[in-house]
C-alpha cells in the first residue's frame, strides 16, 4: 500500500476537508487538523510536509467527487441538453440551500490564497476547473453542440460567478438564473452548429 492511499493519509485528509470547508484554510490549524484526525501533529507532518500540502490534497480530494457527483445530476435529467445543464444548476442551487453549505471550497480556498498564484492548493483549484471544463466540453460535443469548449468555458464562467455573488447574498437563486442562462446558450449553440 502506497503511502498515498494509507488510511492514516485519508483520515488526515477527510478531518482537513471537514475543518477547512467549515472554517476556511487560514481560521484553521494543523494542530486542529491533527486533533479532529485523532493523530499527533508529527503523525500528520508524517504524511504531509507543510499545511500547504495539505491544503492541495484536500482539493484534490474533492475533484473527482465533485465532477461525479455534477456528472450524475447531468445524467439523471430527462429531455434537452440544456435541460441536463441546467439540472447541473438547478441542483447546485439545492445544495446550498443547505444550512452548512459554505460556496466552492476551490473558489474559497483561491481567494485566501490570492497573493499567492503559484501555491499548490490554487494549483488544485485550477485543475479540478478545468477538470469539470474538459468533462463537460465533451459531454456537449458528445449531444452535437457548435464550439463545445467554448461553450464549457462560458458555462462555467456562469457557475463560478453564480458560486461567487451567492456568497455575497447568501441566495441560490443566483445559481438558478445563471442556469437558465447557460441553457439559453446550449440551445443557441444547438441551433447554429458549425
């Protein structure tokens, strides 16, 4: 077993994930982290040389995840492609109706980290972007969409702007009308293939 996949690694991981998303990167300890895993703070430097690390693995955590679970949203929506990319939306908007939802841990995570563009965790939060870009390029190509990665990138310039005022205002209706605004895109795109 690779020190990557060790369950001490994941319990590390999982109790980050919990404290950073609940509190933010910089509220947030590695002695806390340490404590809520149930290990000593050398255990945790064991596996991960600096809180930098750590705050990169626990983005990379959650890319997959993440795309999964946007992905099965897609899947399960009956009709249009629009309709399956505004269900991506429309169930996001869900989500954060949820008292203990905190926005995009990437996007939240890049904003304390704005100084600092080459850090790895803002590393991590550009891949899993452009992740979700790629995945969602090919589903669109895949339903014969004009210009799908142009249209990707536009779609998610429309979540994360979405993701970013609902923190302002603290309403998901955001997140709706930027939906209906991407299926208003999928549907011209639709009409006018190349």
């Amino acid at each position: 077993m690779t020190d990557l996949a060790s369950p001490t690694r994941k319990r590390i991981v999982d109790a980050a994930t919990k404290l950073f998303y609940a509190e933010g990167i910089g509220r947030v300890s590695v002695d806390a982290v340490a404590e809520k895993a149930g290990l000593t703070k050398r255990t945790l430097y064991y596996h991960f040389k600096s809180k930098d690390d750590l705050i990169a693995a626990y983005l990379d955590s959650r890319d997959q995840p993440n795309i999964k679970q946007m992905a099965g949203w897609f899947e399960a929506a009956e009709g249009s492609i629009e309709r399956k990319v505004e269900a991506i939306f429309t169930n996001l908007a869900r989500v954060a109706r949820h008292p203990k939802w905190k926005g995009c841990g990437f996007l939240r995570t890049a904003a304390e980290l704005a100084a600092m563009p080459g850090h790895p965790a803002v590393k991590a939060g550009s891949r899993h972007k452009k992740n979700f870009e790629t995945w969602l390029a090919g589903e669109l190509s895949g339903h014969g969409v004009g210009e799908p990665q142009v249209l990707a990138r536009e779609i998610v310039l429309l979540m994360d702007g979405a993701f970013s005022i609902m923190l302002i205002h603290r309403n998901p209706d955001y997140v709706e009308a930027a939906g209906r605004a991407a299926a208003t895109l999928v549907r011209a795109r639709s009409r006018h293939k190349d």
